[in-house]
C-alpha cells in the first residue's frame, strides 16, 4: 500500500510511520518541522520505502502532487498546546483549520481510498458525561480545542459532499516515546520526564486528584491503521483507554518530590472517553495497561534530556495567558 502521513515526524506521526513501514508498506511523509523532529525519522533513513517531504500542509500548491499515486492519508499534522493557541489564534486558524482544508483537497483531487484525521477529546471541554461519548455536546475552551475541532468539521463536510471516504478520531491523553519536547509548556510526561531526569520536583496542577484518560502511542496507531483499512466513513469515533488516572498515581509512578501550583480555568477536572463505538466498529481495544506505558516511558527517559526544564515560576509565567483569558 502507499500512504501518506502529514506531521509524520512528530510524535504520533512517526509512530505511525514505524507501524506502517515495519508492515512493508510505501510512506510519504509531509512535515515542516515546525514541531516535528527530523530525529524521531533517522532510524529509516536508508529505507528506500520512505520519502520525507519538507513542505507546510496550508500551502496547497506545494503539497498537491505529492497525493497522486496514494491510496490512503493520515492527516495528523497540527499545532498542539494550549497557551500558544490562546497567544497565537491565527497561527492555529491557519495551519489546523486551513491547512486541514488544503489536505482534504489534496487528497479529494488524487482520488485518495480514505483519510483518517487526527481528531481531539478537548473538543468536549468541561463534559458533564463521564465516560464521555461522541455525542456529548461540543464545548472547545481554547482556540486549539476550536480549531482541532473545525478541522473535523471540515473532514467531515468533504466526506458529505464530495462522496470521499474519511473518518475522525478524537484522541484522548496520548503519551509514550517521543512525547513532544517543544519550548511550549504542553505535554505533562515531557515536563515531568525532564524534571526527574533533571532531579527537579514535579509541578502537579491543582491537588493533583484531576484524572486523565492516559492511551499509549502504540494503541492509538493500531486504531488508525484499523480505521484506514475498515470500511467505515463519515464516522467520529473516540480513541482512549477507557480507563482514568490521577495526576497523582502518575508521579507515584514515576517517583519523586512534588510541588502543586495553581489550578487552571478551563481545564476538566477528569477526562475519560467511552470506548464503545469504536469497540463496535473496528474490533480495538487498548492492550498496553497504564503501569507499563510509564515503565516504558522511563526505559526511553534520555529522550528528554535535552527538553527545556519546567519550575514553578517558569510555568506560572508562560500560562499567564492561560489565567487572563480562560479566568471566568
């Protein structure tokens, strides 16, 4: 098969990459490198299946060609975190909402057999249903939880009109190896995984009692490549463990001091997704339990040794946007 994954160097991206060249498939990957890293690819750089494209997915006329002759996308290229989102609106606008419209018409216009779009749980915002299912009522908080979710509004406006087969995944808490090491205050396993390695304590938001819907990377690529391959279009379907965990089972995993800062506004006190439909649909369930994902994720602790450093202070400085504009 010949696939095309946009943001294929980033984290979930270049896990998908693995999963499909190890399966003796043709991969084509589209990333500009603005949060993906050449590194997460070296170890397939003499693969001849693989073909690295350098190029912004909004930019339609430098990405088009690279469509013809594949058979199914992955559009998991977007920009991520919160605060940037808040700082940055249009930068999100452009390249989640814009540049998923330029990706869609890439693929329409090479005849492309499916397109499974990166989807996100934030889209729910504070839900009152838990576990949370896909017809919950849609509450973004932020502009990235917005435009994450316009995105697969647009995916599936082009799968209606045009007749083109898509289907979106709303991810719940991802982590595992390669988990997002960016200057931007995002991804709690970079910031606490740095902290440890750096005999810092973590910074838990709030008492730490807040509980997350924690799905490793490998899982989550299992239910794109079922989804790909399924006959199945026009779904939304929730991708999670089905399972919660505290903030503060997470640390005592991981082992160390903690400092508690701040609670912030807009941020659900748990997320925990139904699972059902995609049970139902696609035959998935996670395999990976909670413990050895963290086991895993401290045998590949060197990954984040050169990830910036987090503290109390420096955190409260860059989520100060965070409080001015979330603060109801």
């Amino acid at each position: 098969m010949k696939y095309l994954v946009t943001g294929g160097a980033g984290f979930i991206g270049s896990h998908l990459v693995d999963r499909l060249l190890a399966d003796g498939n043709q991969v084509k990957v589209i990333d500009n490198f603005s949060t993906g890293r050449q590194e997460n690819l070296n170890h397939h750089r003499d693969n001849k299946n693989l073909t690295v494209i350098k190029a912004d997915i909004s930019d339609f006329d430098s990405i088009k060609t690279h469509f013809h002759g594949v058979e199914r996308v992955f559009h998991i290229a977007a920009l991520a975190d919160i605060v940037p989102s808040i700082v940055n609106p249009l930068d999100y606008y452009r390249a989640n909402v814009s540049g998923t419209a330029s990706v869609l018409e890439a693929a329409r216009l090479a005849k492309v057999k499916k397109l499974v779009y990166a989807a996100s749980s934030s889209c729910y915002g504070l839900p009152d249903t838990f576990p949370t299912p896909e017809s919950a009522e849609v509450r973004p908080e932020y502009p990235y939880a917005l435009t994450k979710y316009l995105g697969e509004q647009i995916v599936l406006h082009w799968g209606r009109v045009y007749k083109f087969p898509v289907v979106s995944l709303r991810l719940f808490n991802v982590y595992g190896p390669r988990t997002r090491t960016s200057g931007a205050y995002g991804a709690v396993f970079g910031v606490f995984l740095t902290q440890k390695l750096n005999h810092k304590p973590f910074t838990v938001v709030g008492n730490g009692k807040q509980t997350r819907d924690f799905i490793f990377v490998k899982d989550v690529v299992e239910a794109f490549v079922l989804a790909s391959q399924s006959d199945c279009n026009g779904e939304v379907m929730n991708v999670g463990s089905g399972k919660t965990y505290s903030v503060n089972y997470l640390v005592q995993l991981l082992g160390g001091e903690v400092v508690y800062i701040p609670k912030r506004p807009g941020e659900p006190d748990s997320t925990f997704a139904d699972i059902a439909k995609i049970e139902k649909l696609l035959s998935w369930k996670p395999k990976v339990s909670f413990e050895e994902g963290v086991n895993i994720m401290l045998e590949n602790i060197d990954y984040w040794r050169d990830a910036p450093v987090w503290t109390s202070e420096s955190i409260l400085e860059a989520t100060k946007d965070w409080f001015k504009y979330l603060t109801k």
